[in-house]
C-alpha cells in the first residue's frame, strides 16, 4: 500500500466519522414539543408482556442446555 493510499484511507475515515457526528448531533439536537398536560396516564402496575417472560425462559433454558452438555463432557 502506497504513502498516498494510507492517506487516502485515513481521510475516508476522518470523513466518516465526522459525517456520522454531524448527522447524530442533528438528530439529537431537534426541538420537541412538551406533551400535552391533557389525556389518561397509563394504569399502575402494567403486566409483564410475552417479551420479557419468553427472554427469561430463553435464559433458563439456555442455562439447562450448557449445564446438561458440560456434564455429559
């Protein structure tokens, strides 16, 4: 690889990341509206959805499988 390849590369890179800041800076920086003092908060105590349940069933499930293979090792 040439000296002006490596240069070439490095500025792609300095480009990129400096593209990549300014469009994030952008859209973190947009002005929101504040809600509406009006409408229904949400009730107290919202159930668990299948979400989190099947990700903790997933988890355990995970775990039996590498304590059942480490055994048979």
């Amino acid at each position: 690889m040439t000296e002006r390849e490596k240069r070439f590369k490095k500025l792609k890179t300095v480009a990129m990341v400096m593209l990549l800041l300014f469009l994030t800076s952008n859209a973190f920086s947009s002005v929101q509206e504040p809600p509406s003092p009006g409408g229904v908060p949400p009730p107290p105590g919202l159930p668990i959805d299948f979400g989190i349940s099947g990700l903790i069933a997933s988890g355990i499930a995970l775990g039996v499988y590498h304590l059942r293979k480490k055994r048979e090792d």
